[in-house]
C-alpha cells in the first residue's frame, strides 16, 4: 500500500508536465501568478485549489468504486465516457475562456469604475480550478500512475481511497507549496498591469481545449452532437456578453434584472436539449491507415500461440497521450512496416464511450488507466506492457522481439 501511494504521489507531480494537463494549463499559470501578492491571500487560493483537488478525486473514485463494487466494470477515466459530461465540459471550459478574455467577471468586486479587486471569491475560484483539473487531467495516467491505480482497484475502498487521495495531493503538491511558503515564489514576476494582457492572451488555449472536447464528442455522438455543441456554444458565449453587460449595468447604479433573466433563459435553452441529443448520436467511423482487427477478448485468445505476434492498442479519444503516441509512433512509417514484415496483428481497444470487455482487460492486465500498449508473442508466452510514452524504436524493438522476425 505505502508503495503503491508513493507511486500514486510522484505520478500526480509528473501529471503537472504531461500532455493531459494542457488543457487547464491556463488557468494554472493564472493562479500561479496571484502568488505574488499577501501571504494570506497567497494560502487562501492555495489552499482552495488542494481542496478542491482532493475532494474531487475523492468524488470520483468514490463513484467508480461504487460502480464497480455494484458490478459495472468501468476503469479510471470513465468521466470523459460521457457524451454528456464531454459536453458540459466544453461549454464549462468556454466560459472560463470567455472570463479570461474580460467578456464577464467571476468573482470580481468593483472598488471604482473601471478597477476591479481579485480578493472577493479567491478561495472559491481556486476550488473550482482544481476541481476542473482533476475532472480533465486525470484520465490519462502519467509513469508511476497506472500501476498505482491498478492496484487501488483491487483493494479494499479504504486502500483504494487513500492511494487516490495520494495521486490528487501529488498533481497539487508544486502549486500549494508555493502558496503555503510564498518565498518559494520569489522568482515569480510582481504583478502589474501586464497581467491583463497576460489573462487575456491565456484565453486562446482555452478555447484550444474548447475544440479538443468537441472534436471527442463528435467521435462519441457523430455529426448531430456536433452540431448541437456548436450551436450551444454560440448561445452561451451571447448569454455571456449578455451577462457582462449586466454586470456593468449594476456596478454602475443602473437596472440590469432583465439582462440577467434573459441570460438564465439563454443558458437553459443552450443546456436543456443536451442530453437527449448527445446520448443519442451514433459515433464516427474512426479511419486508420494501418490495416486493423477488430479486438475483442475472444480474438485475442483465438489468435494467441498460433506463430503470429499480436498488438494491442488500447486507446481513447479523450486521451490526449494516446493520441500523441498515435502521430508520433504508431503511425509513423517506421512502425507500419514492423507490422507488415513481422506479420503483427494490430489491435485497437477504443474506449472512447463504455466498452466493459476493455476495463476487464485493464484489470486483468494490472491498469487502471490509458494508454495502454500490450504486445503478445507469436509463441503464446507471457503478453509484455510497454511505457505509456512511445517511441517508434520502442513498438519495432517490441515486435521484432515478440514475433522471432527481424525488420
């Protein structure tokens, strides 16, 4: 267990610099930055992001826990699943665009006209970041990260608990040390007027995240679903004009209660059809130029032992790593011509939306998490996992030596 946390803690401070945490990377940078005020306001916001990091993942392992002590085998990641949380997500994440952008404030007060004072909802703002960190950042696993949630997923709740709460307060270690001890941060910049255009310019890889969500929505939920989240999308980014220009109104003294109804209506009317759109939509037909076989349990077992080496990819849309690994080695010529001379067979798992049979496979295999790579040999021996980061002199050494062949 203490090696299993110890695991679960260095793979939560190596998440920080991985690929899946791009996408709130601004939002991080942002509140790194305030550091650099008072003491007190410093451990306030740090101690808002910790919490709401930790209850978070405590959240979610609660509920996968729950799902699968009720018979439902999902693995870790199952949030981005969801069509539906895939959605609400990009909607969230566009707000929070829009916010950095100025077209609205949250938590904001107004001193005089035109200066506005980051103090009023500091610690809240911080929970929420973390929160969303954890919601987006965690699918993925990061060395050290899979075995440590393979073994939580095995153990008892309360193990299984402790080594979660483990991974969150390694992901939050860097940031709250540098809020509870403020002479960490003596490097950092004083704030200043640049801190706007800073804010502002922070924006875009948000809206970069923006896109990445409806892109795995599309391969979730198909065309229908797309058009729904652009169109939702549009709603809500004219709710939050609307909703900014109300904000102006009241701190100048004027009505603004009919722009803030007519905000909410907006919001419902973008959020409510959702969910019977999203859950219903067909996914997309993925195209792959290296020639694939279906994976299933049964295909593996049926191929396995009988001279042929066998590759599995098990992959998700969400997964930013797996899709790095796809553009950098496994569709990299070198690799398309390992597999065709050695005669690999060349598997995907998608688990893009709920695929029981894959979570199975990760627990029988010791993983919690994505990406996982499995190359079993031609001879029917013992299947061997490679790093969850690929090279291409990686996947042609695994195939040469699962299949007996040199390429």
């Amino acid at each position: 267990m203490l090696t299993a946390m110890l695991a679960a803690f260095a793979g939560g401070i190596i998440l920080n610099f991985m690929p899946c945490v791009f996408p709130i990377i601004s939002l991080k940078a942002l509140g790194l930055l305030r550091h650099t005020q008072s003491p007190a306001q410093s451990r306030k916001e740090g101690l808002g992001f910790l919490l709401g990091c930790v209850l978070t993942m405590l959240a979610l392992a609660g509920v996968l826990l729950a799902l699968r002590a009720g018979g439902t085998a999902v693995g870790w990641g199952f949030q981005l699943q969801s069509p539906l949380v895939i959605a609400f997500l990009a909607l969230v994440i566009l707000g929070a665009a829009l916010n950095l952008l100025g077209v609205f404030e949250v938590g904001l007060s107004v001193q005089r006209a035109g200066e506005l004072t980051i103090e009023r909802g500091a610690f809240l703002r911080a929970a929420l970041t973390g929160a969303l960190s954890i919601i987006v950042a965690t699918p993925c696993a990061a060395p050290f990260m899979a075995s440590a949630i393979g073994y939580a997923l095995v153990q008892p709740p309360a193990v299984a608990l402790a080594i979660f709460v483990a991974l969150a307060l390694g992901f939050t270690a860097p940031f709250t040390l540098i809020s509870l001890f403020p002479a960490l941060g003596k490097w950092l910049p004083r704030p200043g007027a640049w801190m706007n255009t800073l804010k502002r310019g922070l924006a875009f890889p948000m809206f970069g995240a923006f896109g990445w969500l409806v892109w795995v929505l599309a391969q979730q939920a198909g065309t229908t679903a797309l058009a729904a989240i652009l169109a939702a999308a549009v709603v809500v980014s004219f709710a939050a004009w609307l909703y900014g220009m109300a904000q102006q109104r009241r701190f100048a003294g004027h009505d603004h209660k009919v722009l803030f109804a007519l905000t909410a209506a907006l919001l419902l009317a973008a959020i409510v059809p959702l969910p019977s759109i999203v859950q219903n939509g067909a996914p997309l037909t993925a195209s792959n130029t290296i020639e694939e076989v279906k994976w299933s349990p049964q295909t593996v077992a049926d191929n396995r032992g009988h001279g042929k080496a066998i590759f599995v990819n098990f992959t998700a849309s969400w997964c930013i790593t797996c899709q790095v690994n796809e553009k950098t080695s496994l569709s990299t010529q070198a690799v398309k011509a390992a597999l065709a001379k050695t005669g690999t067979l060349y598997m995907v798992a998608d688990s893009t939306k709920f695929n029981a049979d894959i979570d199975d496979a990760l627990n029988e295999l010791g993983q919690g998490s994505l990406p996982l790579y499995v190359v079993y040999p031609a001879d029917g021996g013992a299947p061997k996992i490679l790093p969850q980061v690929l090279t291409p002199s990686i996947v042609v050494n695994a195939l040469t030596q699962a299949s007996g062949k040199k390429t």
